[in-house]
C-alpha cells in the first residue's frame, strides 16, 4: 500500500509541475550534458558554439523481443537568434532486442536551412545492429549537414532493429 502510494504522489507532483518547472528542468538538464560531452569528447563545446545552432534530447528506450519503444524531450537551441524551440522525441523498432537505456544525444547543425528542417519536419530512421553500455559514445558520427553525438547515461541492451524517432515541436513548452 506504501508503494502505491508513492506512485500516486509522484504522478499527482508530476502533472502539478508548470511549464517554467519543465522548462528550467530541460535547462538544467542540458547544462550537464554539455559538460558531459564535453569530458567524453574534447572540442564539442567549441564546435557546438561555432554552429548556426544544435539540439540536446534526453530519452529512454526499451527493447523487449521484436519491438522497442522510447521517448524523450530536448530542445533547439538556434546561435544566430539566441531562440530554443522546446521539442520531445518517440521512437519505435521491430527486430531483436533486449534490454533497456536512458540516452543523450546532441546534434550539431552546420547550416540554418538543416536546423529549420529538422525543427519542422524531425525525422531519423535507420537500421541498427549494436550493443551498448553505460557511457559508451558514437563521438561525432557526420550525416549531411549534421554531426550527431550520442552516448548512454545508463542501461544495456543488444538489438538489431529497425527503427525511427520522429522530432516534432512540444506546443505546450512553446508557448
């Protein structure tokens, strides 16, 4: 009974927070990943500065047998403007999988047309084939006009999926 009730109370604190909390948690958030790739990879903060912009997306992810399923928030940051256009991500798959991860991944934008584009239309799909580990890193994997990093906060998992993870923009934190 002590447990349910502590899920309620978190659920019931959860929905009570505002979109300043939620707001300031994403900021904070996003602090320590900064700093965090920064330590796995040196010279990230230097090439994320001298971008047109980049964004930041905190997510969790389950495979279980044939499918996965994740979801997360983050946030466009645009350098020319000084604007950040809040966003949140899901994603799914079909393959095997097993197991579970909380992930990071920060994409740095070359152009203001990709950064645009991804803000609008947000789309990744790829096939993957891998096992991960907490803190292991892909350290600046280039796709176009766009140098992705990702790298696991905690959790395992081996899989080889089909996926997708569709961008789009949070109306609520935009506001």
């Amino acid at each position: 009974m002590k447990r349910i009730s502590i899920m309620l109370l978190t659920i019931f604190l959860s929905a009570c927070s505002t979109t300043a909390d939620n707001r300031m948690q994403i900021a904070s958030q996003h602090s320590k990943i900064l700093g965090d790739i920064e330590q796995i990879s040196p010279g990230t903060l230097h090439e994320i500065n001298d971008s047109p912009g980049f964004a930041i997306f905190s997510a969790a992810e389950v495979n279980l047998g044939l499918i996965s399923a994740g979801n997360g928030h983050g946030a466009v940051y645009n350098n020319l403007t000084g604007e950040k256009t809040y966003m949140e991500v899901v994603g799914g798959g079909v393959g095997v999988g097993v197991g579970g991860r909380d992930f990071r991944i920060v994409f740095v934008f070359k152009t203001e047309e990709r950064m645009q584009s991804f803000i609008n239309e947000g789309w990744s799909f790829d096939e993957r084939v891998e096992a991960t580990a907490v803190n292991s890193m892909i350290d600046g994997l280039v796709i176009g006009d766009i140098t992705v990093y990702q790298f696991n906060k905690t959790g395992l998992s081996m899989q080889a999926m089909l996926k997708g993870m569709k961008f789009s923009m949070n109306d609520e934190l935009n506001e």
